[in-house]
C-alpha cells in the first residue's frame, strides 16, 4: 500500500480535485500533508514565477487541520475537503490583506469574507493564499501589478495573460489545486489560454460579486480555473447560487455541472462556427488547432453549424468605453480618506485626494479613470457610455440569435500565443487587441469557458473558447468533458511545473 507521501504527491501532480478532498474525505491523506507540500512548492517554485503576493501558510495549516479534525470525529467536512486553493487578490479575505494588486490598497485587510471564498471554504476548501494579478484587475499580461510581474511556467521570459495571470500560472505550475478569478473583458479566459489550463467565465450574475473589489460592475463574474473542465465545474458548482447580498445574483437553481463534464458525449450537439472568428489577423497555428478541436467534435458526433455575429467588429470599442466609464465610477472611492494608502504631503483637502491617487494608483488605473472620466462628463454620457450600451444590447442580440440555431460556439480564445513580457507594455492599444475574442461575450453577459486544445511549433499552449447562452453552463461543461476525454492537451505539464 502506497504511503501517505508517495499518495499526496501523486495527487499533487495530478491535481484532480475531486480525487483530493476524496482522499481527505476517506483518510487516506491528511489535510495538512496537502497543504504542506503544495506550500513547500510554492517556496521553491514561485520566486521565479512571482503567482503568489502573500501566502497564508499558517491559516493554511490551521484550516487544514480542522478538516483533519472533523474527518477524525466521523463528520462530513464537504465535496473540497482540504482541497488548496490560491485566491486572486481581487476577493476581500476576512483577516488577510487584500491590494488588488495596487499601493493604493496597501495594509487594506478586510472585516468579512467574501460570498464566493466563504462557500468554498464552507466546502472544505483551504485558502493558500493571495493571487497577483493585473491592478485593479486592469490588463491583459499581469504586468501591471503594482508589487511584480507574472512569468508564464511555459517559458518565464512570456507573460501569463491577464488580469487573473496569477491564477492561471498557479495552476499550470502546480502552485495551487485550482484557483479563483475574475473575467471583465477575458481575465480569466485568455491566461487560461496562455496557461494551457482551463477556467470559466460563468452567466453574468451566475456567481455573486459580494466581496469581489469592483472594477466594471456591469462587466465584472467570478469564477474558477483548474487544471481540467470537471474541476472547473466542481468549483463552480460550490461558488454559483443566489445571494441576498448581490442584487445582481441569479435565482436560478445551480446545474449538475460535474456530471454534465463526465457525461462526455456530444452526439447530436449543434456547435455554431461563428465567421467572425476566424479572420486575418490570427496566428495561422492558433487558427489550425482550433478547426482541428471543431473536427474533433464533428467525427465525435456533433453538429458544425456556420453562424454570423455581425456586431463583433464593434466588441472592443464597446468595451473598453462601458468599462472605463464604470471603472471610473468605481475607483472614485479611494481617496486616502476611509482607508488604503494615503500621502503624507497634503497641505489641504484638494491635496490629500489627488497626491494619495497620484501615488497609489499605477498608469494603466490612471489611463482608464481618465478615458471614463471624459466618457462621462457632462455633455457626453450619451454620445460615449450611452452609445456603448445601445451596441451592446446588439452584440447580445447576435449571441441570442446564434444560439436559435446551435447549442454553443466554439471560437479561439486569443489570436496568438503568449507574448513576451514587455513586447507590448508600450502600445496600449496592441494590448487591448489581446481580448478581442473575450470582450463581446462578456458584453453579452454569456457563459464561455476556455481549455487547452494544442502547442504551437515553440511549445507553447493554445486555447479554444467554448460559448454558451445564457445559464448555459452545463452544455458547456458537457462539451469541455467529451473533449478532455478525447484529449490529453489539459494533461501535458509546463516545464516549470516541476
């Protein structure tokens, strides 16, 4: 019989989530001794890597032991039973600091806990620690984190996407079980791309934002990334539901969604090739793995159905008006008044405000608080953010029309593969461009979820992105599993993942 080390570190390496917290849920493994290995390889890992801003390894410990302790007394401690986690900096974590990767929230440590981390931990899940990230979840590299960059494990010297970059290079580098982030524009799907791991941007409201920092509120979803779709689907299953808290959340009851993943059959599913997608502009090799990802699932036994989404043309102009404009709304709270970083130069009121934004908040805020500020004076709101939202309401009429006559999309999920660090942070505009696949299902408030489905020539990982209408999540799920077990591209491992 296999120790209880040789055990935790075959889970770790095949980091299946549910396989873990069975393994907790059964003792076969301790909670602790999870925790502790996967802590000992953020130690020797992530200095090269830069996933983690602060590590909760004693809470870590603490929790973990707790689970130990209810799996002892013969009580039921949930379906994450000690599963590790690494939690974007995004979500307020009662007692632990929580930036948002910016200085302007340096020593913010938050009174509550968050909806979505309080459910996972209610699961049995244990919090490792905070994930860097993008400031203010603004970026497309996790190079403009206020404290470091983000390196991808695939080739350190490329960047890892963004905004949640360092929660898909935590789970490409077997830093973590799998992790939380959050999508505004792609965040989630396009490092889950870059990553060669798989993640999920759910139905608007799908997740509740309560303890989410806020930086497009019509804009913004929580959700989960994993090494596989089905642990992506047992996160979500946890996190997704109602919440009082959240006017914005929805009532609807949460799908079986591991079972629609292990379901694997796509027979008679009708996936619409939208022509949109596949123009010039795209990396020749992202485009070939992709239609053979789509000819997999027709000699699988499902439908390819040609589709138009005629307003994609206007997904990025749309965006990043609607989000400048709600950013700068958002971020007009911290002043250095109430709390976070505050100057000491101040001779006035008028001072205190600009001086303590000056010096908290890093270009990339400041470029969008300026762009939302000027979409929003008196005068414009309805030639910029007004004008926005009519075309938006276009871009989810093509969505809802599309899926009148196919079940969901299959699309890239970036046009290229991961960029060096650096080769873009001097063109604002180049960057933007890396979402120009993500940003109009999330105009639309869809679900879309990413997954591996190739290498390029250099090694690197390559993304599909699968859409769903609204609540759709499920289907999803069904087509990321009959894939998956068609496939190994989610089993292939990054050099730096040890």
């Amino acid at each position: 019989m296999a120790s209880e080390t040789q055990t935790v570190e075959a889970l770790v390496a095949g980091q299946s989530v549910r396989a873990q917290a069975e393994a907790v849920r059964t003792g076969r493994v301790r909670a602790r001794s999870l925790v502790d290995a996967y802590l000992a390889r953020i130690e020797r890992l992530d200095p090269q890597l830069g996933t983690y801003l602060r590590v909760n390894g004693e809470g870590a410990r603490r929790a973990a032991e707790a689970v130990d302790s209810q799996v002892a007394q013969g009580q039921t401690p949930g379906p994450l039973a000690g599963v590790p986690l690494g939690i974007k900096d995004i979500f307020v974590t009662k007692g632990i600091e929580t930036t948002c990767a910016s200085k302007i929230l340096a020593g913010f440590v938050p009174p509550y806990e968050g909806t979505a981390t309080s459910r996972l931990q209610d699961a049995g899940a244990i919090n490792l620690g905070k994930l860097n990230m993008d400031e203010f979840a603004m970026g497309s590299s996790n190079e403009n984190s206020a404290f470091k960059p983000v390196r991808n494990p695939w080739d350190p010297a490329r960047v890892p996407g963004g905004s949640s970059g360092g929660s898909a290079a935590a789970v490409a580098a077997n830093l973590c079980a799998a992790s939380l982030g959050t999508d505004t524009g792609g965040s989630i799907r396009q490092p889950a791309a870059f990553c060669g791991v798989s993640g999920i941007k759910p139905t608007y409201g799908r997740v509740s934002r309560y303890g989410v920092i806020a930086f497009a509120s019509s804009l913004d979803h929580p959700g989960p990334f994993g090494r596989a779709a089905v642990d992506v689907a047992a996160l979500l299953e946890v996190m997704a539901g109602a919440d009082p808290r959240d006017a914005t959340s929805l009532a609807a009851p949460v799908g079986a969604y591991v079972d629609a993943c292990e379901a694997g059959d796509v027979t008679g599913l009708r996936i619409g090739m939208p022509a949109e997608y596949f123009q010039a502009g795209m990396d020749p090799e992202v485009e070939s793995a992709v239609r053979a990802a789509i000819d997999r699932f027709g000699a699988a036994g499902a439908r390819i159905v040609p589709v138009s989404l005629p307003h994609t043309s206007y997904a990025i102009a749309t965006y990043y008006l609607v989000c400048t404009a709600e950013a700068s709304s958002n971020l007009a709270r911290y002043d250095g008044v109430k709390y976070g970083h505050r100057t000491e130069t101040a001779g006035s009121l008028e001072e205190l405000y600009g001086r303590s934004r000056d010096e908290g908040f890093g270009d990339e805020p400041k470029r969008r608080i300026v762009l939302g500020t000027y979409v929003l004076r008196s005068g414009y709101y309805d030639a910029y953010y007004g004008q926005a939202q009519r075309v938006r309401r276009l871009i989810a009429n093509d969505f809802a029309a599309a899926f009148a006559s196919c079940d969901l999309l299959v699309t890239p999920t970036t046009p290229m593969t991961a960029f060096k660090l650096g080769e873009k942070t001097s063109d604002p505009l180049q960057m933007y461009l890396a979402d120009i696949y993500t940003v109009a299902p999330a105009l639309a408030g869809v679900p879309a979820l990413a997954l591996p489905c190739g290498l390029s020539s250099q090694g690197l990982p390559i993304g599909m992105q699968l859409i769903g209408p609204t609540l759709g999540e499920a289907t999803l799920f069904r087509a990321a599993g009959a894939y998956q077990k068609l496939t190994d591209w989610h089993e292939r491992r990054a050099p730096l993942a040890g």
